[in-house]
C-alpha cells in the first residue's frame, strides 16, 4: 500500500461517522508543517496569516507552539473580533476603509493597543481622523513597501500591484506624516514578496519556464534584500523605535529570515499546503487540509459523479485554481465540465473501483478559502476524528 492509499483508508475510517461532503485537517500533518515553518524561520517569530487558516481553534493551535508570535489579518472587522476574542497582537496586512471598525477602534483602548492598521497613502490617515467619531485611542500604523522586481530601468515590473510606496525616499515622507499627527504612533514596516513566496519554481511539465522562475526570483531576492535595508533605514530614521518590519511568505520564509532589516516573517497557507505549494524546490510539507465529496453516480464506465466540487481559488482564472482530485489516485476532472457547483465527473479507470456514497478526497488549490465552503473542520489524528475547529464560516463570520 503507497503512502497515499494508507492516508485514504486512514482518512476514510476516521470519518465513516460522517456524511460528505465534509472538511479534515489532519492533525500531525498541520503540526509537522507548523514545525518545519518554524525550522526554516531560524529563530526569527512566523506571523501567522490568518487568511490562510479561518479557524480560531487552529490558530491558537499554532499559536501555542514556540516560534509563532502575533496574527496577519485581512479586514479590519475581522481585525477586531480577533482581538475582542483574545489576541492582543494583530497586524491587518491591507488598507481598509472600514469606518465604523475605525470607530470602534479609536474608541476602544483594548483594541487600540492590538490592532495595527495598514497605510500606504496620506488619504488613509485622514479617512481614519474622520472616522474616529470622537474615539481618542492612538491609533498603530504599519506602512506597506512594494517590493515589485523592477528590469530593465523600471520597464518590466513583476510582482503584485499593492503599495504605491516605491523608494525609501517615499516611505520617509509618508512616516513623517504619521510621526506628526496627533493620535497615530508608527509601529511597524511591511514588504510581502508575492511573486517568489507564492509562486512555485517547480512547474510540473515545463523545466525550462521552472529555470525562469529560479532565476526571477533570485534576481528578485537579491534586488529586494538592498531596497528592503534601504527603506527600513530611512524609516527607521524618522522613528527609531520601529516595533516591527515583516517580509515573506510561505514560499520564502528561510530567504526572508536571512535578512538582517527583517525582525518577522508572515506564513498561514503552510500548515495546510494546499495544491498551489506542490512546486516548490526550497520547501516540502505534509497536505493537511482535505474535503470529501460524496459519489452520487455512475454514469458509465470510467467515471463517477460527486456532489459539489466547484470550489474555485482566487487568482488568474485556469485549472491550477480549481481542487485537485487527490484519492484515490487517478481521477481527472471531465473537460467538458469541470468541477461543477452542485455535481462534478470524474473520469477514469479507478472510478470503476468506488461505489455510490463512497467518498473523494480533494485538495484546494489555496488554503483558507476552502474554509468559506465549510462551517467546521473535523480534526483527524491517526484514524480517528478527534475534534473539530468551527470556521469563520460556522462562526458566523463572512468577513469578504
């Protein structure tokens, strides 16, 4: 029996209880992943990117584990239930325009002093101001560096469209502002490297656009690592008590690491590896998160039917978005169809092999959005189910 069928038979009688479609998170993998993120930090706190977990239960879990410090947040209202809830550390990693959650903030000295808001425009600090309502709490602000490789004398930008704030030059300015406004305090700096940590070097298929991508993203290291210094320098040189400066990824946590400008890295999608981190070189970790579909048909010979499937990833539209059929091995998706809202095809051989109400297990291409599909993920360890983490979603929270 391959690793793989053992996982299978694992995953099936733990959950024979239950009726699909459902969502695990295999515990000793998650720990293993957390583990490993820890390892190739090198002593330097992992942020763990709540985006990538939507699970309170596993983030305290991974929370709880020596080497993780501190929440990467993606609203503002998400911002403040976290920290209502306990966390007394949350960086909100994207400008929001939230003025009610401002509101709250601003009045509330228990969430002023754990949540940090993101900034890369003077328009946002007054849209804050405006927002206050009265509230007199100092606000935290961290500022957001583009970290875009940049060829060929700026022609040729790769990397994702997010802060307007280039040049070290550009940062000062906009720290100054901050420093001299009643009721901010600047706390921290943040430089999220998306085209290296969350692309893959490793394309299946296609070695000679795998040879680019290596190259991009050491040339993308190299050139990022001086212009982060650079930016953390002039920063630092308008507010020498910098608390924090943040960089990186899952995809690049131990490159980041190694920067000395870099106090903290971010990671959340490595506890649960999705499907889009099978195609890294620097990097290997355990699937953790998995979603059963049930077979309601069989429509002939060589294919299945599942109920649901169609839970697509955010990003460039293709097949790399969509689940991948993960066991048993050997199924594909029918291309006329694809994976589909209510029911989904599955074509091949091994289809033959499952029976009506038998399960399949897939992988997400992304990690937390798995979670708007579920209200809870059940906790498996060895064969058994051992718990069960509500997520946002069964929470009652739909934050986007």
């Amino acid at each position: 029996m391959t690793p793989r069928s053992a996982d299978r038979a694992r995953y099936d009688r733990a959950t024979a209880h239950l009726d699909a479609p459902f969502a695990v998170v295999d515990l000793t993998a998650f720990d293993a992943n957390a583990a490993d993120l820890v390892r190739r930090a090198g002593g330097k706190p992992v942020r763990l990117a709540t985006k990538s977990v939507r699970a309170r239960a596993l983030l305290e879990r991974a929370l709880a584990r020596e080497g993780f410090a501190g929440l990467m947040s993606f609203t503002l209202a998400e911002s403040l239930w976290l920290a209502r809830a306990g966390f007394d550390d949350v960086l909100l990693a994207y400008p929001s325009v939230d003025r009610a959650g401002y509101a709250e903030l601003a009045a509330d000295p228990k969430l002023a002093a754990a949540v940090t808001v993101m900034v890369d425009d003077p328009a946002q600090l007054e849209l804050i101001d405006r927002a206050r309502a009265g509230g007199r709490e100092e606000v935290r602000v961290c500022l957001e560096l583009d970290t875009a490789l940049r060829l060929l004398g700026g022609r040729v930008r790769i990397g994702a469209r997010r802060s307007p704030l280039r040049e070290p030059a550009q940062l000062a300015e906009l720290a100054r502002s901050v420093v001299r406004r009643p009721g901010f305090r600047l706390v921290g700096l943040m430089a999220y490297e998306g085209h290296v940590a969350g692309v893959g070097d490793a394309v299946e298929g296609h070695p000679l656009l795998s040879r680019g991508i290596r190259l991009m993203q050491r040339t993308a290291r190299a050139q990022l690592a001086v212009h982060r210094a650079e930016a953390v320098r002039a920063v630092r040189a308008v507010a020498p008590d910098l608390q924090f400066v943040n960089g990186g990824g899952t995809g690049s946590v131990q490159h980041t690491a190694g920067e000395d400008a870099v106090t903290e890295v971010a990671a959340g999608s490595g506890l649960y590896v999705p499907r889009l981190f099978d195609h890294y070189t620097s990097f290997t970790a355990r699937p953790a998160a998995l979603f059963a579909l049930p077979v309601v048909r069989r429509p002939g010979v060589g294919s299945v039917t599942v109920l649901g499937g169609g839970y697509a990833a955010s990003g460039p539209a293709g097949k790399d978005r969509l689940p991948v059929p993960y066991l048993p091995q050997g199924l594909r998706y029918d291309r006329q169809e694809g994976a589909g809202e209510v029911q989904t095809p599955l074509l091949g051989s091994v289809a033959d092999d499952l029976l009506i109400g038998d399960r399949v297990w897939f992988r997400h291409a992304k990690a937390g959005e798995l979670c708007e599909r579920f209200d809870v993920l059940h906790l498996v360890e060895g064969d058994r189910v051992v718990g069960a983490a509500p997520t946002y979603r069964g929470e009652g929270r739909t934050f986007l």
